[in-house]
C-alpha cells in the first residue's frame, strides 16, 4: 500500500495556469516575470485556503528557474527546479512568523540576506503568517525590507492584513486574493474525482463548495473525508456527513406555508429537531432557502442561486408559487427569529411561533385587501381575482378608504360589471357577468357608507384610546407626536394636525391607513379624513436644542437670572 497524499497536496498547482479562481494575479505575476518588472517584496493577503502560500512557491520556483519557458513556467529539469521539488533548495527559504517572531530570529533573517545565492539569480525568503510578527521584529525588517540586496525577495503571506503595520505595507506591492467561486471549486473537484476514479454527484459537490466558504483545501479536506465514508460521493452521504439539513425539509415546510398548515409544518419541524438538527440552524436555512426562492424568480438574479442543476429546478418550480411580497415578509419574519433566538427562555417555542406567523402571512392578505364595509366572496378560485383587481380600481381612484361617489357610472373590469350607486344609502357590485362558479352562487359586494355625528369631546377621548394603544404596542415615538400634537376637528369630519417638522409627518403617513380604521370603526363614520399640516415656526417660537438656546429663554422670561448667574460667578460651556 502507497503512502497516501491528501488531495490539497497531491493536487496542489505547480503552475500559475494550475491555480484555481485567482486569475487576475497569476496573469499579473507572469507578465511581471517575462518582462522583469519584480518587485523586491511582495505581500499576498485574503482567507486561508485560496492559494497564497502555493502562488509564492510558484513564483519563487519560476523566477529562479534557469529556462523558464515561453509561457512563464517552469522547466522543472533545471538544478533549481530540480532542488526545489525534492524540497531542499539552498536559495528559496520559507519561514513561519508564527514560531519565528522575535527580534532575534529576523536579526538572523537580516544576516543571511546579505549572502548571494549558490544556484539562481535570487534568494527568495517565503514569510507566512507574517501578521504575527511582534511590533519591535516588524521594526526591525523594516530597513531591510525597503533596500534589500538586488538578489534577494521577500514574499509575505497572511490572513490578516490589518495587523500589519502601515510602514510595512507601504513598502509592498500588495495582492489581494479572493474567495473561491462555487462554480470554480466545483470544477475542480470534478477533476480531482475524474483523477481518483471516484464517482460524486454533482449536487454533492455543489454542497462541499458551499460549505468550505470559498476555500479550496477546506473543499479538498472535505472532498477526502466523504470519499473514505463511502466509494461514491452521494447527496446524501454529504447531508450525512456535513450534519446538512435535507433541501427537501425546506420544499415541505414552504408548501406548508403556502397551504397555510400550521399542523403540517410544526410536525415537520419536529421531525427536524428529532434528528438532531438546532432549531437555530433550521431557522437560517429557512431564511437562506426563502432568499433562493426569491432569486429564482428574475431571470437577472438567477446567477446568484448557487445550486446544482436538479435543485435549481425544483427552486424554479417552487419559486412561481411564491409572490415577491409574500417571500419578503418571510424573510422579515425569519430574521426576527434568528434575532430574538440567542436571548429566548424558550428557543423550540420561539421556532414555532415564527413558523404559525409564517403560515398565516398569506391568511392575513384578504384582511389587508379589504376596506372597511367590504365583504369578499368566500371562494378561493382563480375567479375571485376579477373582484379583487375592481376593489383594487376602486381604491386608486379614491386615495381614501371611504367611498365617495357623486353620478353612477358603469365600468368593467376583467369582465366584472361594477355598479355604483348613490353613496348616501348603499352600493352593489354586480357579479352577473362574472363566470359561471361565482354567477351561480349570486352573491353581491356591499361597500357600507356610515356617517355618524360626533363631537370634538367624543372624538379626543377615542384618539387618547388610540395614543394608549401605541403606546402598549412599543411604538412611543409615533405615540408621544400623536400626544404632543393636538388634533382639532374641523367641517366634514376632517381631523387637522399641526407638525413641527418633515419627520413627524412621515411617521404619520406610514401609520395613517391603521389611524384611519380605528377612529373610522369607533366613531361609526367613514368619511373621517386625516389631514397634516406642517407649522411655520418664528424665531421667537423656535424650540431650544443648545444650553445656549436653553440659557437665553430662560432669562427671557426671569431677567433676574442673569443677575444671578452674575453674582454666583457662575459658568457653563456653550
């Protein structure tokens, strides 16, 4: 039995070509070989496992390679390339700051540069992890760094370049490596199971990319791991292994939520939680799975699903049943779980709660559409949009929840034949040229139009009731304006009120749909109407934000307390 090599290093690049998702540089750095333009210390920085140390190797490997070919590679027959593959190269020198990050071992370092090399042009010194170098051994390479000898490079790798100190980074040429795109960490797990003759599905692997988080040996580690568990790599070896929550959990639960089945999707949740699975992890795969539904629905956004091909099919498929609006809340909903999670006494109840507010998201949109007085259809055939779509009309060309009509006048819409009569009494759409399901069971619109009498006394005691009730429901802010803000009652039941600023009317107008139907259902009239006014303020009526504003008002109204500030020698800052 041969020595096993873990993929990372059998596989690992020994060209620039070779090196996965980091073209930009491996193109920089040929270009820089061939028409030498090296700089004297480089520093590549980014997340592990994306090819830092590997394109330092390759670099240094080339640049000393003493017939490096046309495409920039190198010969790999030469006594440099020769020394370097069997790892003991006199003139390329790799060093771990993690170990070697006193002053004392750089003081070495600083020695040995000043030696010109055996075999090649450079000595090249590899510093990984140069980020845990301590302040006083950056101060000391820093001399060095700057004017180094003509035959030595300095190539620096790390995960955190923001511990570097400016000086150092200054005296770079700096590369920035990204983060490994799915789609390229799959290929080249392909080609590693085509190399190994091992058999792997293609949405496994798209779920080994996902879970190495743009890192290549984290995928190749992963890819090694799941070919010991089993001869083939299968989707569900991966879920397995990965301890992954099944795609599948998430399609039912949807369809659950989309058939509004509290019962269906607690039950599945249980399952979930039985098989070992933490609710906050269902919870983000929930979230995560609502985002993929929602991308799958434009044809621009579907570049952003990262999935393999079966599943983007069945995300399409699902996608078409899913409203935007309806997926948005869901998101919002899911969000505010992961929030709450970590600070719930009770973490499965949480869970729970947010998937029967998720199942009654589409319960409580008939609610939303309907007017006051309106009455909707109890049927839930395609045919029931052709009276949603007439209210819809109706309320556009109104732009207020009563319904105030002057002459009657037909209008149809989507074959709906909508009848308006005198607003004083009632009104009646008609249904007659509605389809034959709806035309059979004759049932009628009725848009009520109340208009009871009521006085200012009335009216301030049901908009305190009001101000109470946001206040119980968290909302003080738009509480205290209401509170501050005294409405007066005006001709034709317009409530009128003076604003100080933008800002209040803004918080008015987003709560003036939920304002509307409150004093419209306690005081029994539809014709209530909100109306907000900004008022102009003088400079003598401006309010006092400064100490200084604060300072001056005051003795405006006691004069005295500028005597008094006088006499005490009192002072304050402005």
């Amino acid at each position: 039995m041969g020595e096993f090599i873990v993929s990372a290093r059998k596989y690992r690049p020994t060209t620039f070509k070779q090196v996965v998702g980091q073209s930009a540089i491996t193109t920089t750095l040929s270009n820089a070989i061939s028409e030498n333009h090296l700089a004297q210390s480089f520093l590549f920085c980014g997340p592990r496992g994306v090819g830092k140390t590997t394109c330092a190797r390759i670099l240094a490997k080339t640049i000393n390679c003493q017939n490096i070919s046309e495409k920039v590679e190198p010969c790999d027959k030469c006594e440099s390339c020769t020394a370097f593959n069997e790892s003991h190269s006199f003139n390329i020198h790799e060093l771990d700051a993690a170990s070697n990050n006193s002053v004392d071992d750089i003081r070495n370092l600083v020695d040995q540069v000043r030696f010109a090399p055996q075999v090649g042009n450079y000595n090249i010194y590899i510093i990984d992890e140069v980020h845990m170098l301590s302040a006083s051994a950056f101060n000391a390479f820093l001399k060095t760094l700057e004017e180094p000898p003509s035959h030595a490079i300095f190539i620096l790798a790390t995960t955190e370049k923001h511990k570097i100190i400016p000086t150092i980074l200054s005296r770079c040429q700096i590369f920035d490596f990204k983060r490994i795109s799915t789609d390229d960490i799959v290929r080249h797990l392909i080609f590693v199971a085509k190399s190994e003759n091992i058999s792997a599905e293609q949405d496994a692997l798209h779920i080994i990319a996902q879970k190495s988080d743009g890192s290549l040996r984290d995928a190749l580690s992963i890819f090694d791991r799941l070919a010991s568990f089993s001869k083939g790599i299968t989707y569900q070896s991966v879920l397995d292994n990965l301890n992954i929550l099944d795609h599948d959990y998430y399609f039912k639960i949807t369809n659950s939520i989309l058939d509004q089945d509290i019962s269906n999707a607690l039950l599945t949740f249980n399952e979930i939680v039985e098989n070992g699975f933490d609710g906050h992890h269902f919870i983000n795969g929930l979230a995560s799975h609502f985002r993929d539904l929602l991308v799958s629905k434009d044809a621009e956004t579907l570049v952003l699903l990262e999935k393999g091909k079966v599943l983007k099919e069945q995300y399409l498929s699902q996608s078409k049943l899913c409203e935007q609006s309806f997926l948005l809340k869901a998101l919002d909903i899911c969000n505010s779980c992961d929030v709450q999670y970590k600070t719930s006494k009770n973490q499965q109840l949480l869970v729970e709660l947010t998937l029967m507010k998720l199942c009654s998201i589409l319960l409580d949109e008939p609610k939303k559409k309907t007017t006051n007085g309106i009455k909707l259809p109890a049927s839930s055939s395609k045919d029931d949009k052709v009276i949603t779509d007439a209210i819809t009309e109706i309320k556009k060309q109104e732009q207020k929840v009563e319904v105030l009509i002057e002459k009657p006048k037909e209008t149809q819409t989507n074959g709906a034949e909508i009848e308006k009569q005198d607003s004083k009494t009632s009104q009646l759409i008609s249904i007659s040229d509605l389809p034959d399901p709806l035309r059979e069971e004759k049932e009628e619109i009725i848009l009520e139009n109340k208009k009871n009498e009521f006085d200012n006394e009335q009216f301030q005691k049901v908009w305190k009731d009001y101000v109470s009730q946001q206040k119980e429901k968290g909302k003080s802010n738009f509480a205290s304006t209401l509170d501050m803000n005294t409405p007066a009652l005006k001709e034709d039941f317009k409530i009128e009120i003076l604003l100080s600023n933008k800002s209040q009317e803004i918080m008015i107008e987003k709560e003036k749909i939920d304002l509307h139907e409150f004093l419209r259902n306690k005081l029994q009239n539809d014709t209530i109407e909100v109306i907000t006014k900004i008022q102009e303020k003088t400079d003598e009526e401006r309010i006092p934000y400064t100490n200084k504003d604060k300072y001056e008002q005051m003795t405006k109204e006691n004069p005295k307390l500028q005597n008094l500030k006088e006499k005490l020698g009192l002072d304050f800052d402005f």
